[in-house]
C-alpha cells in the first residue's frame, strides 16, 4: 500500500471519528431536562429508574430524579428546583394546589403500606386490624419502657414524608396524641427515609410502617430480617399522584425555567395503557406480588370493589383526581 493510500485511510478514520463525536455530544446536550422530585419508595425500588430508560428510549429527554420524602420533594417543586411530581400524600398534595404551586394532579399507582416486625412479633400484632395493632404496640412500648435499659419499639421515618404523615394519621385514628406518642421513651425517631428507617428497625428488633414496596426491596436483598405482620387493609392504603409545577408560581429559584411541557408530557406516558401495564407487572414474578398496581383503568371502570372506593375516599379531593380550578389543558386526561 503507497504511503498516500495510508495517509488517507488515516484521514478518513480521523473523519469518522470527528463526526461521531461530534453526534454524540449533539445528541446529549440537545436533550431537553426534566427534573423529578420524587418519594423515596418509587426510587428506593428502581420502579422510576425503569420507566426513566423506557421514556428515554423515545424521547429526547434527560430524566434528572430528586428522590426525597414527600414534603421535601413538595419543598423541591415550590423552590422551583423541579419540573414534575411523584407522591403519595393526599393532603400535601390538596395543599399544594390550592397554594398555587401545581396543577393537572393525576393518580396512577396505588400499593399499601405494611407494618412489619420482628419474625417473634413480641408484642403480638399479627392478625389485628392496624388499630388494634398500635394500640398493641403502644402497651408493649409502655410495659417495657417500666424495665431497665428500655430500647426502642417503633421506628418512624420523622421527615414529613407522605409514610410519616400516614403514620400520623394512623396513631390518630387508633385513639393517640401523635405529640406524646412520639415522645415516649421507646419510640425512635429516625429522620431519613423509608430505607435507612427500615434499616434502624432491623437493627433494634422494632416495629415501623413501611411501604410494601420498599419493605420487599430490602426482605429480598436480604438487608433486613423484619417480617410484613399487617398487609392490604383500608387504613393501610397507599396512592401515588403526579403534579406537573405550575410555571406562574413564585419560586425562589429564577434561573431554572420550569420544563413544562415535558413534565405534561410524561404524565401522559405515566397515565397510558403500556405504562399502567409496566407499572404493574414490575417485578412482579420476582417478588411473587406486584410492588405497585396502575390506578388509572381501576378509576376509569370503578372496579375492583371495594379497592376503589377506598382510593377514591383516601385520595380524591372534593371527589375529584384534580378539581377543575387546578387543571390547565389537557382534557383527555380526565375523560
């Protein structure tokens, strides 16, 4: 080969090479950003890290995930640090729109929380309906905290996260001040999220609310040995929504404008017949059980009985997905 036909065959990689660079950085920074602030338990269990590679996959998106509890992730989008919401705090969520912050909420998964336990279940809540079981809890704790040493007997996330304010709601409706439950002697407060809760519950043989999700996650990783106790009743019910931010709010932060669109855009993916399907089935065989079961067809039929009408008592405000002074555009998404 004559050293000119070399010198070309070299140009012409040299080429090749350029362009494809040249494509690839094209590629990544003429995608569009859409910053999620979301629940841990849709993080914690890779369901969101699924649906950003299936939605990436046909658009020129660049998913960026905030994982958070429910109030910081709210705190996030009314910081105007995000483009799009996932949460399961009904009334957070009432309060963020009638504040101005978002709009077009729409449910699309549901699920349950569970309180899990040691494998001994010391204080003996198996088989009683959530009440019963932290009125149980709560004599346990008591009977306890009169011994020496007492250690801890419930474990709470304590972040404002939509299963802190679920845990609220539940000592409540089992007839307690969650002001003085919280500061009893055995109760242990964390502070993080849904992982790390679970974690310090491990660890000093305590009980604790977990969604199911996160719960199986970490049983089948084999991080913790706590058992479910308490699964798949009314009071335990766990519905997830997503709110796109609304971009006349006053946020704080001014240089980042609200990606709009695209935020409306992945609500509709979430929301459709494939996505509803891939939210279900995820992990579905592995963990013998679906993690999160699409709410969107459940709404739409009114069945199965009585599941709905429990989400529809758990999460519609005035009887509604989104009251229509909260809804801007998009119709199709309420027929």
């Amino acid at each position: 080969m004559q050293t000119w036909q070399k010198l070309l065959i070299v140009a012409v990689l040299a080429t090749i090479i350029v362009i494809a660079s040249t494509l690839v950085y094209f590629n990544y920074f003429s995608k569009r950003k859409l910053i999620i602030s979301t629940t841990s338990s849709l993080y914690d269990t890779d369901l969101l890290f699924a649906l950003e590679t299936d939605y990436e996959a046909t658009h020129p998106v660049d998913i960026q995930i905030i994982p958070a509890g429910t109030g910081v992730a709210i705190q996030h989008a009314e910081n105007g640090d995000a483009d799009l919401i996932l949460v399961h705090a009904p009334a957070q969520e009432k309060v963020f729109l009638e504040e101005g912050w978002g709009e077009n909420r729409k449910i699309i998964a549901y699920n349950y929380f569970t309180i899990v336990g040691p494998s001994d279940d010391p204080a003996g809540i198996e088989g009683k309906n959530a009440n019963e079981a932290l009125q149980t809890i709560f004599a346990y704790g008591e009977s306890q905290a009169d011994q020496s040493g007492v250690t801890k007997i419930w474990a709470s996330r304590g972040d404002n996260s939509g299963t802190h304010s679920k845990e609220q709601s539940l000592w409540k409706a089992a007839g307690y001040n969650y002001t003085e439950v919280a500061a009893e002697a055995w109760y242990g407060d964390v502070g993080s999220q849904m992982g790390a809760t679970l974690t310090y519950a491990d660890q000093k043989d305590a009980y604790t609310l977990s969604d199911i999700g996160t719960f199986l996650a970490f049983s089948k990783e084999g991080t913790i040995s706590l058992v479910a106790l308490l699964t798949e009743e009314k009071a335990l019910l766990n519905v997830y929504s997503a709110m796109a931010v609304k971009t006349t709010a006053p946020h704080t932060n001014t240089t980042y404008q609200i990606n709009y669109a695209d935020a409306m855009d992945f609500i509709k993916y979430l929301v459709s017949t494939e996505t509803q399907q891939l939210i279900t089935d995820y992990r579905k065989i592995e963990y013998g059980q679906s993690l999160f079961l699409g709410a969107v067809q459940p709404l739409k039929d009114d069945a199965p009985q009585p599941i709905v009408q429990w989400i529809k008592e758990a999460a519609l405000i005035d009887g509604s997905e989104c009251p229509p002074q909260y809804r801007n555009g998009y119709p199709e998404l309420y027929t």
